[in-house]
C-alpha cells in the first residue's frame, strides 16, 4: 500500500510554492550498496540517501534528455576562428569530430 502525502512548500524569497508528494512504502534494500551509496552521496540516513540517489538519477534522465536534444541540432562552427574578442578565436569546425576521435581511442 502506498500512502501519499502532500507538502505545500513556500520560500518568501522566490515568490512561488510547489506540491511535493511523499510516499511512504517499505522495501528490502542491500545494506552494503545503501552504504556504498550513502559515502558517495554524503548522507546521514537512509531515507536521505535513498532520496538522494533518486534525485540523482531523475536528473541524469533529465541530462540525457538534454544531450539528445542538442545532438538532434546541427551546429555550424566555421568561421569560429573570427567570432571571438580581440581579432579572433579557435577554430572549432572539427570539435565534434576531435571528440569523437578521442572517445574512440
């Protein structure tokens, strides 16, 4: 059964609220990966790192979805070399290409 709760939080320095929902469940969890987990995260409970380990994983989903969306972008770097402050810049028309190489080794 999965109890849910609701949370109105409001910060008077930002001017807006949002609804968090908390669910109470119970799971077995590895305790060597809870722990393995809690140093890396640098929690003090449970609950906290497993909250913390959650949030991090949304936002590597997050930060995919963001990497996807500007590989969908062509991009034109020629003529970086003058674009830039003081007389020009580097030339990045082969960034995507060095990155690849670089990967690949």
């Amino acid at each position: 059964m999965i109890n849910l709760k609701a949370i109105l939080v409001y910060d008077d320095r930002l001017y807006w609220c949002m609804i968090s929902l908390m669910a109470r469940i119970t799971v077995d969890v590895n305790e060597e990966w809870l722990e393995a987990a809690r140093e890396v995260l640098g929690t003090d409970t449970k609950v906290a790192t497993i909250n913390a380990a959650l949030h991090a994983f949304a936002l590597r989903r997050i930060a995919a979805d963001i990497v996807s969306a500007f590989d969908s972008v062509e991009v034109d770097l020629g003529g970086s070399e003058h674009s830039w402050s003081y007389g020009g810049g580097r030339d990045l028309s082969r960034l995507a290409e060095d990155a690849r190489e670089t990967s690949a080794a």
